[in-house]
C-alpha cells in the first residue's frame, strides 16, 4: 500500500470546517474508517508532515474533550 494524498477523498466525503475570515490552519490528524475488500473495518490516521508526537496526543485529548461536551471556548466563556 502506497501513501497517498487525501485531500479529494476528505471532499468526496463531505468533510467541511467552519473557519473565521484569517484563520490559518497549520497541522492535521485525520482518523479515517475504513471498510477493505473482505469486509473488516479497521481505523487508519494520516498526519501533516511537520505534527511531532506531542501535538498528535494533545490533538487527539482536545479531541475527546470537544466529543464530550467538556470543551469549553475561552471567547465564549465570561
């Protein structure tokens, strides 16, 4: 299996993210579900060129918080 760039695949699969006028995004960690050519589904991550481990974690926690509703926006919060 060759690596290969994603970023068609992420559009044919309707991915989209709300961005302010500025915003620069700078890295990615994508998690993707994939189902193979038997049937088994498995997990597979892709992450941009320059994300070092730390970040990778500190992603995926931040993650987790804004899934379960802990995550709360410091703009929004008085």
């Amino acid at each position: 299996m060759a690596d290969q760039k994603i970023g068609q695949l992420l559009d044919s699969l309707g991915v989209t993210i709300d961005l302010d006028e500025g915003d620069m995004p700078v890295d990615a960690h994508v998690l993707l579900k994939v189902i193979k050519d038997d049937g088994t589904v498995s997990l597979v991550k892709a992450v941009s060129e320059s994300l070092d481990w730390i970040s990778v974690v500190g992603m995926l926690t931040a993650a987790l918080h804004i899934e379960n509703g802990r995550y709360v926006d410091s703009r929004d919060d008085d």
